[in-house]
C-alpha cells in the first residue's frame, strides 16, 4: 500500500539515471518524506500514522530491504541515445534513508493492465486461430464485416478514379479543372472530406520575384552623394577598438628604449 501510493499516487518529482547501462527512475528522499507527511498520505487505510519527519525517515528506512528502492550516489552527467542529458547513477553499500540523499526505484507498480492486456491478445490470437470452430452464424457475421470494409475501401478507390478522369476531360474543355470531392484526401474529419462536392482547380500562387536594380543607375552618382559615405566610414574607423597583441606592444618599447643611430653618430662626431 505505501509503496503503490509513493510509486504511483503521490507525486513525486522523478529524475531519469543511467544504472548499469539501463535507464531508471530516482528521486531525492526529502520528497518521499514530504509525500508520506501529505493529507493524502493519512487518508489511506491501514498505514502508519507519521505525526514527524523523524517518523517519516524510520518508515521509509524500514522498506530498504524489500528493494523497493535503493540508494544510489549521483555521478557524472552523460547523453542518452534521444539527445537528453541524464546522470550516472551507481547503488550504495550503506543503505540508509536520509533527506538529503538520492534514491532509485527497482518497483514498476502493479502491472495489473499490462497483464490483462497480454491475456487480451493470447486470446484473440487463439480465436483467429480457431476460427474454423466457430459457430455458423458467427462466422457468417465475419463474412459479411469483412465484405463490408472491402466494399468501403473498393468504393474508396472507384471514387478516386472517377475524379481524376473528371478532372483530366474538365481540364481541357473548362480549365483550369474541377474536382469531385476536392477534400477526399485531405487531413480533415470523415465528414469534411465529402465537402464541397466539387471546387474549381486552384493553382498554388508564386512568389512574386523583387525587381533588380538596374545597373545603369549607379553610374550617375554624383560625389556629393559619394561624400556621406566615405565621412561615415571615417567615422566607424575611428570609432572601432584598437587590437595591439603583447608581441607587437614589447616590440615597439624596445625600439622606443633604444637610441636612434642618427643621435649616436652626432655624438661621436663632437667628441
């Protein structure tokens, strides 16, 4: 009962972990503590009342060995196969039960529906199978369902070629064509697909292509309107960040530190 109510009806904030190559469902024990702490939680019948956290902690401690959930240490961060993002997830030795710590479920829940659909199917399989035992008017009852689907599918197929021979003679006499049951193949309702029963052959409207500038245009500026121009890109030039990299900023101090060769001549020459 406490188990089914965590795993299922309780709301629990679930993370997605990487356990041994496998993916699982894992959350933080500060939820499972606030879950058994919730009014739902104390509506249950035959459950154990939990007046604190304390009480909280001991309870779910005392699932531990049943596997229900084990702890697990979160590791690194990997990239499952869809492209998500989950953690490496790795069960501890120490089981305990602490809010702090993460834990991942090993119980699916009750697996009631899945077996009864399983059940649902070795049933229908068999009565495929055994479909010479059936009683007569039984079988007759198939016989006339399955006429009736390959009538609708072969009604399906006389009408789609009906309009396209309709379409191919109204192109020529009357184009640019009409269509019986225009929406038969659209992705509309059974009943919107039988709706208008005939509509006019509408093209697909083109994009209408930008005139080009003509080139004999730009010959005629004059450098009064070439002047702007230049000004601004002066300005962007003036206006844009200087980049000096460490080599060349080292390589202009040691020039600046050095005496020019003119000076040093005019020395020696004065001596």
């Amino acid at each position: 009962m406490i188990v089914n109510f965590l795993r299922n009806n309780a709301g629990i904030k679930t993370r997605v972990g990487i356990l041994n190559g496998k993916r699982v469902d894992y959350f933080k024990g500060s939820a499972a503590i606030k879950a058994v702490r919730s009014p739902e939680f104390a509506r249950l019948k035959n459950t154990p009342s939990v007046p604190d956290d304390d009480a909280a902690e001991r309870m779910l401690h005392s699932l531990l060995p049943f596997a229900f959930f084990l702890r697990v240490d979160r590791g690194d961060q990997v990239e499952t196969r869809d492209g998500n993002s989950a953690y490496v997830v790795q069960v501890n030795q120490m089981q305990t039960f602490e809010p702090d710590l993460y834990y991942a479920w090993f119980y699916e829940g009750s697996q009631l529906g899945l077996r009864l659909a399983g059940l649902g199917m070795v049933a229908l399989i068999l009565a495929g199978v055994m479909f010479p035992l059936w009683p007569q008017p039984l079988r007759l009852g198939v016989w006339y369902l399955s006429l009736g689907v390959l009538g609708l599918f072969g009604l399906l197929m006389v009408i789609a070629v009906i309009r396209l021979i309709f379409w191919i003679i109204t192109i020529v006499v009357v184009p640019p064509g009409i269509w019986i049951f225009p929406n038969l193949f659209a992705d509309v309702g059974f009943v919107e697909s039988f709706i208008p029963l005939w509509a006019w052959d509408e093209a697909t409207p083109k994009k209408a292509r930008e005139p080009k500038p003509k080139k004999g245009k730009k010959k005629g500026k004059s450098r009064a309107e070439k002047a702007p121009v230049a000004d601004s890109a002066a300005a962007d030039a003036a206006d844009a960040p200087v980049y000096v990299s460490e080599t060349a900023a080292q390589e202009s101090a040691s020039d600046a530190a050095a005496p020019a060769p003119a000076a040093e001549s005019a020395f020696d020459d004065v001596n």
